[in-house]
C-alpha cells in the first residue's frame, strides 16, 4: 500500500529528507521517530513517503504532520484514511490546534494527554532520542568547580512582550538572556546558529511606526534598535555549535537554561532537557506545566519557582557541590532507568502506527 507524509513544505523534510535521520541546518535531526514510523508501517506491507514522492491523490493512506489546511477541501481526500500528528506547538502552528480542522481527520495523535479520548485523539510521547545517554557519566566535585556557571543553546527569542493569554517562552528566553549580559556576562554564554535579523529589529510599536512615519525615518529607528540589541546579544553569544558537539559543550557547564519555546502544553517536553541530563548538566526548565509527571523533580530546578531572574541567580551562584550532587544523584538514576517504552522513537512509532493498522484491517 502506498501512503503520504504530508509534511510542512520545507526542502530539508521533502524528498523524503524527514526519514533521513540527517541534521537540519546545522541542528540534531528530531524528526527521527518518523524514519521509526516509516519502518513499522513497512513491515506491514505500507510504504510511506512524503508527498512529493507519494502525490495524496495516489496513496490509500494519508499522514498530515503538522500540516492540517491542505486536507480541508482538498479533493483527493475523500476515500482515503486520513490521519493528523501534532508535533510543533500552537506557538508556531496555531491553526493545528484549532479543532475545527480535526473534523477532516480519522484519527489526531498528540502528545497533550488533555486532549486523549481514545476516539478521535490519541496520546503519543514527544520521542526523544535517547542514543545520548550511552556516553552519560557523573558529575566529579572536581569538574563541577572547573564548570561555568550557566548555558543556554537555542536560536528563537522573543524580544517583543507577547500578547496577554500567550503561551510562549520565547520572550521569558529573551528576558534571561537579557539579564544575564547586562549583570553577569562573564557566567553565562550563548551558542546559537543564526539569529534572524527580524528578532534584533523587533519592537513594539513598530507596525505602527511604518504606517506613520517617513520610510527613511522607520529605518533609520530600526537600524538603531537593532544595533544595540544585537550588541546586546553579542556581549554573550559564542556562535553555532554542531549538533554532534552540543553534549560535549553542554558537560562544560553547571546549569541549562532549558526553556521550551511555549509552556502551558502538557506533554511537550523535548530535547531541551533530555540533552542536559545526557551532558549531566543540571537544568534550568520551564515548559510543560507537567514535567513532573515524567520526570523527577529532583532532577531539575524548576523556573516557575523564582520571582525573577535575580532569584534565579542567586540561587545557582550560591549552590555548592553537596547540592548540586543531589540533583545529579537524582539525574543519573533516572538516566540509567529512562524507558525507552514511554520516550524512544520506536515506541512511539508502534503506538501511532498500531490504531492506523487496526483501523485498516476494518
């Protein structure tokens, strides 16, 4: 049987790039559970490609990831089994979210255990991969004291305050990053691929701005801003690091500043801080309002604890070994005792891949 992963129209995941487990510039493939779901459904007689190799309108079975409007009124649709995987967060992809575009679905597979039913919606984990973990070791008191104190890798910031009722981190990002340089720049550092431009121009009040006033005005303003926001960043920001170094990076630090790009979402929890405990790197986490139903709290310091980043600091900065032990005592037996049923990508390919086989053996 002929099937399609419709995937957002992307180079890197089209041609069948997403099934490649190769990096995406410049960045760790995420995308691997999916070359895990290609092989599952495989051995069950389904041949799965993206849907420039396997047009809808030629496959009996039919996979939106993160791509809900093309299935809305599309022809091809009627006669096939359709089927939706949210995997990016409404931050991004708002329309996915959205219910209403469910209805054109068999079946919508999330990682919000909110939303399960077992009817429509049905629950899969965020997989993660755990082949990291192999090169796992402690933390010695010696390398703790050798350690700087804080790190954060990421390249999405929201410079401008979102609006009231989003769930967005990537300004909270910013704020943190902000502190950081302008207090104590000498103890935190930046490793980012690339910035876009548009995140150093941002600025609230600047639609209106280019509706107002001169063009030569508005970008005058906007060259300004964007000069010292990005010296801003510059003061902390140690450039690209390649995704098969980012642990080796990672075990140079004391803490992660491992904050999801939206928070409010029950069971989004990422590489973000899986690849602290990989590097034995204590983080700093904020996103799934949940984590401690999957991961201990013991495990990590919780951001939502503290009033300001000023708290934050304090907090880290005074922290001595016998503590941080504690928490990398803690790191380490959930470490050596990850499940790989609940958060590798095999295991969650069957999940997803089991409700579509039982739905075509109807």
């Amino acid at each position: 049987m002929k099937a399609t992963l419709y995937v957002v129209e992307d180079p890197a995941l089209l041609q069948n790039g997403i099934f490649l487990n190769e990096s995406f510039y410049g960045m760790k493939n995420s995308a691997f559970m999916f070359s895990s779901l290609r092989d599952y459904l495989a051995r069950h007689g389904i041949e799965l490609g993206t849907q420039d190799i396997h047009p809808p309108e030629e496959s009996e079975l039919v996979i939106g990831l993160d791509n809900c409007l093309p299935f809305q009124n599309a022809p091809w649709r009627e006669g096939r089994s359709n089927y939706l995987i949210l995997s990016e967060p409404a931050t991004y992809y708002p329309h996915n979210w959205n219910p209403a575009n469910h209805q054109v679905f068999d079946k919508v597979f999330t990682y919000n255990y909110n939303m399960v039913d077992n009817q429509r919606y049905f629950h899969y984990h965020f997989a993660i991969d755990l082949e990291e973990n192999n090169s796992f070791r402690p933390t010695s008191e010696e390398e703790f004291n050798n350690r700087k104190l804080c790190v954060l890798m990421a390249a999405s910031f929201g410079v401008v305050k979102p609006p009231k009722g989003s769930t967005s981190l990537l300004h909270e990002r910013y704020l943190t990053l902000k502190w950081f340089a302008q207090n104590h720049p000498d103890e935190f550092d930046l490793y980012s691929r690339v910035i876009h431009p548009k995140t150093y121009e941002s600025f609230r009040g600047l639609g209106v701005l280019q509706k107002l006033a001169p063009v030569a005005l508005t970008e005058r303003i906007t060259r300004t801003v964007a000069a010292r926001r990005k010296a801003l960043f510059d003061i902390v920001n140690r450039g690209p690091v390649a995704h098969d170094q980012k642990i080796p990076v990672l075990r140079q630090y004391r803490f992660n500043i491992a904050y999801e790009n939206t928070g409010g979402l029950p069971g989004y929890l990422t590489e973000k801080i899986f690849d602290s405990f990989a590097a034995c790197c204590v983080p700093v986490y904020w996103g799934d309002p949940d984590v401690a139903k999957s991961v201990p709290k013991a495990c990590f310091v919780d951001r939502r604890d503290f009033s300001s980043n000023q708290e934050l600091y304090q907090f880290l900065k005074q922290m001595q070994y016998a503590e941080y032990r504690q928490y990398t005592d803690a790191i380490t037996a959930f470490v050596e005792g990850v499940e790989q049923e609940k958060f590798g990508s095999e295991a969650n390919a069957r999940r997803i891949g089991d409700v579509i086989l039982k739905d075509l053996a109807r």
